[in-house]
C-alpha cells in the first residue's frame, strides 16, 4: 500500500513537474516574440532617423550603425562596423572625440564636442551617451551634421547605394572620367 501511494505521488509529482516546464517554455517563447518583435520595432525606427546614430563599445569599437551614420561616415556597413571610432575623423579631431569617449566613461555624463569627419571634411556634432547592456558599458553616440533636409535625404540615398554596392554580386567599381578609381567592391 505504502509503495503504491508513494509511486502515485511520484506520478503527481512528475506531471505537475512536466506542467509547469511546459509553461515556462510558453512563457519563455512568448517573451522572446516580444523581444524579437520590440527589437524589430526599435530597428526600423532607427533606420528612419535622420541623425547618425552608432553603439560603440567600452574601447571604441562600433558595434552597431545606422543608415543615417554610414551615409555620413561615406562608408558601407562592412567597412564601419568593427572599425575604430575615432579612425573615422580627421587626424586633428580624432584626439578630441577619443578624449569624448574617455571622459563619458570616466565620468558617466554624457559629452559632445564638434569634430570634421576623414570622408568629405565635414563638421557634425558629436553627442555620446553611456548605457549599459547587460555586463558591458556601451556608448550611444549621435551624430548630426547639420545639413538641410534634402542633404539628409541624399545621404540616407548614398547609404542605401553603398549597401547594394557592397552586396552586389558581381565586381563594381567607380572611376573619375580621368580613369582614377574612387570605389570597388
């Protein structure tokens, strides 16, 4: 009699058991959806802004960039991403934005200064934020030229290009009339 109760209570146990990992599954599936869908949503709104807007890491690495940034930074996303923050402005401002991300990460306020890009000697003002995401200390840095909205809109187009350019399947390249190459995937 004993063993039969205690094998029916194992039974019990076992099923509410498999019960209540089945729900977790559920729950963990739906939360994952909302994540995913939450992300998608926060993609799509960041690759309608017109300010460049990029994460960078703790060592100034840029992790993440959007259409608007790569349009400034005159590159594709191949060539941005991983790539050194600073790297991307002129020699003169690039201590300056390097002692930007060091005075965020030191002080935890947030810092602007302006600075010339390398690609087209443009002024933007750079704006850098720090956050943390999970374990790791991140920086949210926007960028913003100051162009007129059709300047804008022309950069968001050229980022656009160099994308395709940069996927295009066969071997593209872009040259002066003189001859002189200026880009090739």
């Amino acid at each position: 009699m004993v063993t039969l109760v205690a094998t029916l209570a194992l039974w019990w146990l076992l099923r509410h058991a498999a019960q209540q990992h089945h729900l977790a599954a559920r729950l963990a599936d739906s939360l994952q959806k909302q994540v995913t869908d939450r992300d998608a949503r926060l993609a799509s709104v960041l690759g309608e802004v017109d300010e460049g807007l990029l994460q960078v890491s703790a060592n100034g690495e840029i992790l993440d960039a959007n259409p608007a940034a790569l349009a400034l930074f005159d590159e594709s996303a191949p060539q941005v991403l991983k790539s050194g923050f600073s790297g991307h402005f002129e020699t003169a401002s690039a201590p300056q934005v390097q002692n930007l991300l060091t005075h965020v990460r030191a002080t935890g306020r947030d810092g602007s200064v302006r600075a010339h890009l390398a690609k087209g000697n443009r002024e933007c003002a750079v704006a850098v934020s720090l956050f943390r995401q999970e374990s790791a200390s991140l920086f949210l840095v926007r960028l913003s030229s100051g162009a007129s909205l059709p300047e804008t809109s022309a950069l968001k187009a050229t980022s656009i290009l160099l994308t395709y350019f940069d996927a295009a399947p066969d071997g593209l390249v872009i040259a002066e009339s003189d001859g002189r190459i200026i880009k090739a995937n």
